[in-house]
C-alpha cells in the first residue's frame, strides 16, 4: 500500500507503517523490531490501519524495558490512564490525541491498551517476552484477560 501523512506506527495506515519497518526475514508476516532484537506482527482495521501489534523481544527483557519498547510506538502526546499488575500480566492504557485523530471510527476516543506478559502462567517483571497494543473502546476497562 502507499504511505500517507500522519502517524508511521501504532494507529498509522499500513503503508506509511511499512515504509518505516523492515520485513523479518525469519517470519513471515512479521517485522524487525527496530533498535532492538525481536519482531512485531500486527493486525490492521478494514480500512488498513494499524490497530493491534505483537511485539515479540528475541530476549526475556525487563518490564521498563518492554514499556519504553510500546511507549515507542505510540504518539508523544499519550497520557497514562491506569497502570494495573495482575497474576498473568500488567496492563496499561494510554490516551492520545493523535491517535484519535488519526483512527477516527476504529478508536474515537484515542484509547490504547498495553499487555505485558511472561513466559508461563504468572507475570514476572524481569522476563516479558511479548507486548501487546491494541485500541482500547472503553476508558480505565481492564477487562482483558491476561
């Protein structure tokens, strides 16, 4: 798909989204994660816009770590609404303007949930191995399982 102006990661059009990320060789379907080892996988609107990523670290990595990591893909302008540790993971949600914006029907509100999660049943805050993002419909729900 071409690029269009706006945002080029989380809440972007998929074709400004792949022109700033590398196909990963390795995975089908996924892409290289930037400045750091591993890959992200995403699933676009029906209108091809980014709304949910997959990051995927190679490493076990450190909680702060992987938030700085999905911090990186959202707008500048996003403002944490809650931030909550669970049994089998931390969830996080974010508002932006930005994203709003840009997502229009698919996130009116500019709404984003942040998953961190471990290898096995229970959440440890030194080896996340996946970070999930996706739109978020309903402001402070933390209904999604871990």
């Amino acid at each position: 798909m071409p690029a269009r102006d706006g945002l080029s990661n989380f809440g972007a059009y998929i074709g400004a989204w792949q022109a700033t990320h590398q196909p990963d060789p390795g995975v089908p379907g996924a892409y290289k994660l930037g400045g750091a080892q591993g890959r992200i996988e995403i699933r676009c609107s029906a209108d091809g816009f980014v709304i949910a990523e997959e990051i995927h670290p190679r490493n076990q990595t450190v909680a702060g770590l992987a938030l700085r990591l999905a911090l990186s893909e959202i707008p500048d302008d996003g403002r944490r609404i809650y931030d909550h540790t669970h049994r089998g993971c931390r969830t996080l949600q974010y508002e932006s303007a930005k994203l709003a914006h840009q997502l229009g029907a698919n996130d009116r509100d500019g709404h984003v949930g942040f998953s961190l999660e471990s290898d096995g049943p229970d959440y440890n805050s030194a080896s996340v191995t996946l970070i999930r993002i996706d739109v978020s419909d309903v402001l402070g729900g933390d209904s999604r399982p871990c």
